[in-house]
C-alpha cells in the first residue's frame, strides 16, 4: 500500500510551487534571513505561520517577530478604505505604479472580517490587482481566512513588522468599508485615506458614522465622464463639511482631492498629498507619538482581547451567558448584576481547575 | 474623656441635616420603599451607597437596584453635552423648567471625570442651577467623586435605575465636552443633544472628533444680541455639513437648532424636537431595540472593565506593566511579545495565589 500523501495546506496555500512536508519548519534564523534578503516566498511563508493558530506556529511566529522588529518601522502605512464599488483595487494599482516608479516597494494587506466567513482567496487578490502581483516591487497579500477581528486585525500588524524587514517601505492596509475593521486599521496606519463617489446620497449609506473623521485624505474617485461635473460639486461639498469638523489629533485639515483611477487623472496629486502628509507630521514629531502611542494601544488591546477570550472560553461562563444575556436584554436582571454573576463563576471555575482556559 | 465623634461621611456628604450614625444603613426594602413613595433624602442616601466602594455598600446596592429595576425603564433619558463655556448650565435650567411645567419630574445626573479629580462639589452644583435645585420635581445630582471613568459610568447608569424608580421620567445625563465621557454617556441615553456655540471656529476646538457624529440634535446656544445673525449662518451650514453624514442608526437625520437660554428664545422648540424624536423612535421601535442594545453593551463593558481591573491589580503584572509599556514605546519588544509576558505572569501569580486581585 502506498504512503498516504501528506497534507501540507498550510505551506500549499501560500505557494503550490514551494511544497514542503509537514514538520519541516526551518529554524526563525533562516525565516529571518530569508525576509531580510527580501526572499518574497520565504515571506510569505512567515506571514502563514504568523496566521497559524498551531502552538508550535505561534512561538515560531513570535520568534520570527522578535528578530525582524529591529529591522522594521522604517516605512509609510497607509490605510485606505471605500465603500465596495468605490473602485479600491483599480485605486491601488493606479496609486501603487506611480509609488514603484518613484522608486518605492509596496506591500498590500488587506483586512476583510467577511473573509473569515467566507474564506477569502489568494487568486481573487491576484485578479483584482493584475498589474501589482506580477510587479516584482509589490507584494500582495490577502486577508487571514480566519479568527475574530482582534486577532485578524493582530496577525496583521505583525505582518507589516515582517514586511517593513523584508525592505517594503509603503505599507497599504486595505479595508473593506463595512465599519467594522477602520478602527483596527486607523491604529495601525501613518495616515487613512477614504475613497468616495460623487452625490453623497445613496453611496454614502454603506459607510459607517464616524469614518469620514478619521480620514486624512479624501478622494472622490470615478471623476471622469460625466462625473466630472458632479464630483467637482462633492469636493467642494465635502471641504465645507469637513471645515466644521474639529481638527485631526495630527493638527492638518483633511484634504478632499477628485481622481479617476481609470484614467490616471488626479492620482498624482493624491500621491504628493500623501508625501506631504508624512513630511509634516515627521517635521510637527505627530508621525513619532503617533507610532509610539499606536503601539501602547496595541498592548492594551492584546491584553483585553487575550481576557476576554479566556472568559468567554471558560465553560461555567460559556454554559450561562447567552442566558444572562437575554435575562439582560429583557430587563429581568441589570447588566451588572448579571456581570457579577458570570464573573464570580468564572473565577470559581478557575480556582477549582487551575487554568484559564486559553 | 468624652466619646469621640464617629465620621459620618458617607452620609453627612449626601444631606448633612440628615445624620445617621455609622453602620446604621437600614435594608435595602426600606431604602427602596423610600425610593418609590419619591422621598428624596433616602434616593440620596442610596445613590451615596451605590457610588460607595465598600463591600458591604455594593452588597446593599446591588439588591436596591435589585428590587427598583421592575420600577426603571419608564423614562426618557437624555444625554446633553459641551464645551465649557457652551451655557450647558443655563440651558438645562430653561428646558427643564418648561418640561417640568409640562408636568414633568426631572433628574439631572453628571458626569465629570474631571471632578474624580478635583473632587467636584455638590455646592457648586447647586449653585449653578439655582431655580432647578429649589423645585420639587427636579433632583440635581453631581458626578461621583471616586473611581475610573468606566466606574463613574456604570455608577451613573444604576444612579438612573433609581431615579425612575422614584418617578423622574425625564433624565437628562449632563457631561462635561471633554471627550472622554461622551461615549459612555451616549451608550446609556435615547438621544444626545450637543450644545454650540455659533461661529465654528476656535470654540469647537474642545470638541473631539467623533461627538458631532454622535448628535442627535444639535443647539447652537447663546444665539441673543449680536450673535443671533451668526447662529443663524452657522445654523445653515452645520445642516449642510451634517447631510453630507451617514444616517444615524435611529434613521432620523440630526436637526439643528438655535436658542437662547437666557433669553428663553428657542427652547419650546427644542422641546419639541426632543417630543418628535422620542414620538418616532418609539414607533419605529428604535427607541425599544435600542435600549436592549445598551443594557447588552452594558453587560459586556462590565466584565470587561472587571477583568481589566483584576489584570492590573494583580501584583506581579503592577511590578513591571509600566516598564513593559516603555519598552512597546522605544519599540525594544512588540506589544504582542509585551501582551504575552505580561498575561503569562498574571495567570502564574494567580495560580499560585488562588486569588484574582479584585
């Protein structure tokens, strides 16, 4: 009988022509060197194991972080966001050639929570950015198919520090525009750039409230044709609003430019907007704090995540709480009360087994 | 040698013609038919315990809320915030009287997280509300002095429970516009007013990014004398700037308003603004299904804070939280390295201590 072939998914999904067998993890040493020599396949094989929720992955991962941070930082993250149909993709293939001219290497993430339901794919990437993923300065890497948003958009920023060590220096985290992943992205990003349409009428529905403040830079894309016209007016629209908002934490007004990927027009203009973005907010120290406090963020939010999943996971706790839940719901018990209830099971439950049920 | 005068302070704080010796609380059915029969004294009394951190008050406060919960709910709750210097003071005063003379029993609650610093004073409260404070169906009560702005919070929103208990149907929840409490206060009310100043210039300086979009009415206040030319113009523009905003969740687009609190011009209709709002979010039972919705959010923030606490009360985790956080800062160690050390010592020292440092 011959020997069941093995199945090596993990390694197979990220590149079919880079089969290994299952176990044949190389040492972070070797990941590391690989990334640093800018080895795109080695890349993404790292960013896999950071996506693995296997322990063994996992400590691997953390050892492959640990060694590339010194060599990561030294780049521009940008996030960049829109309604679905707001033409993103054809956005970033316009944006990211004119970046790779000037010289620069591109890396483009992509946070999609419908992904983890949906298991998004690499080849749908691929498609929708045929210009980038066969440009030998970009490297395109899709959403991790699974694991709550906390933990997708986490792999994430780990992913830039591998990125920012294999030499890209324009980081692109892409969003699909459902309100969820924004607040995930615009902790992670330098600067955030919406994309819009003309007539903010029916288009704006799909973008949640208190998006459009958190953006540096507004683009109304499709200006071309007819929409010219129309998206002249938005801009203008949109400058007015936008002036009765307070200023950004980074002390600059938004800036609301009009472009058509399709045609290329407006892209440069968007793209010395971005430089002088990240010139001045470098000069006014705000690029720096910002990172620093980024990060600080980053501890806390691992830390409450990393909780409330051992609560949540705790069996007492998980056996009541769509229970008190609705007890809450139908005000049959105050939402404290019924905090308190499931808190003291959850310790009583770790008392008894002496774990926490990670 | 006489007998030493016993301190009442948690007490004398509350009403100080109404002393009670130490350890004299009554139970917690006498504190709740004093609620319900709207004896004002024991609702201080028992919003004193609420905010009280001892254990035997949380005990006790817990089973008030207990038996007054049946008695909550009918009311309309709502937010009003600001900027210092807005009139917020004022103009609470001139749209409470009108409620009240419209048959209304209000209570005013705030929340200050500052006065958890300067220990805010019920005096100055009083003062600064002078007709509210002398009228029998209005009830003016400050911010509690103690505790995280999430404690503060919680606080307020049990303070709530027991006010409708004792028949207020209007509650309105004053915050102060510093940004930080307006989130909290917007999870626990059916509609957030934002106050104004006309001229959208430096006075909106103090407003953080986000609170507009939170705004349910909008009231550009102080609109008298000279001013009444630009709050008018501001009025036309902040509807323009709002229309460019996604809907809020309750479906209804924000109005504007613009009033006078020392003139009384303007409030009447407010009034009914606010009237419509509750009218059409009862109908299309927004007003119900948002309400569920926040006693839901409640119950997570609950254990949430509670675990955060627990985390950061554990002794090992205070020995080096704040040097890991420096070392995320200078970037020495990813957050999620840092997030790591610091659970698995929290986790180690409660395994060997039995206990959860709350």
């Amino acid at each position: 009988m011959p020997k069941k072939k093995k199945n090596n998914q993990v390694f197979d999904s990220v590149n079919p022509s880079y089969k290994q067998k299952r176990g044949q993890l190389r040492s972070a040493e070797e990941y590391v060197s690989g990334i640093r020599s800018g080895d795109r396949t080695i890349l993404s094989m790292a960013i896999t194991i950071i996506e693995s929720s296997k322990d063994t992955h996992q400590q691997l991962a953390r050892e492959i972080i640990r060694q590339c941070l010194p060599f990561s930082g030294n780049s521009v993250r940008i996030g960049i966001t829109g309604v679905p149909g707001v033409g993103k993709s054809s956005f970033i293939e316009a944006i990211g050639r004119q970046l790779i001219e000037d010289g620069r290497k591109l890396a483009v993430l992509t946070i999609d929570p419908s992904s983890t339901l949906s298991k998004g794919s690499i080849l749908g990437d691929k498609t929708r950015m045929p210009l980038l993923s066969t440009n030998e300065n970009a490297f395109i890497r899709p959403s991790p198919t699974s694991g709550s948003l906390g933990g997708v958009a986490r792999k994430t920023r780990e992913t830039i520090i591998l990125c920012e060590a294999a030499g890209f220096d324009t980081i692109f985290i892409e969003t699909v525009g459902v309100g969820q992943s924004e607040t995930s992205v615009k902790s992670m990003v330098d600067l955030f750039l919406l994309l819009m349409l003309a007539g903010a009428g029916d288009e704006l529905q799909g973008i949640k409230r208190g998006i459009m403040e958190m953006a540096d830079i507004l683009a109304i894309n499709k200006a071309d044709g007819e929409n010219i016209q129309s998206a002249k007016q938005a801009k203008l629209e949109y400058e007015n609003g936008l002036s009765l908002l307070p200023p950004a934490p980074s002390g600059r007004r938004a800036s609301v430019h009009i472009c058509s990927a399709l045609e290329g027009s407006g892209i440069s203009e968007i793209r010395d907007e971005i430089n002088n973005f990240i010139d001045e907010t470098k000069e006014s120290n705000y690029f720096h704090t910002n990172r620093e406090n980024q990060a600080v963020y980053w501890l806390h939010q691992t830390v409450e995540e990393q909780l409330k999943q051992q609560f949540h996971n705790n069996p007492a706790v998980k056996k009541v709480f769509k229970l008190k839940e609705k007890e809450v719901k139908k005000g049959l018990i105050s939402p404290f009360a019924a905090a308190q209830e499931l808190l003291k099971l959850a310790q009583q439950d770790s008392a008894i087994n002496g774990d926490t049920h990670t």
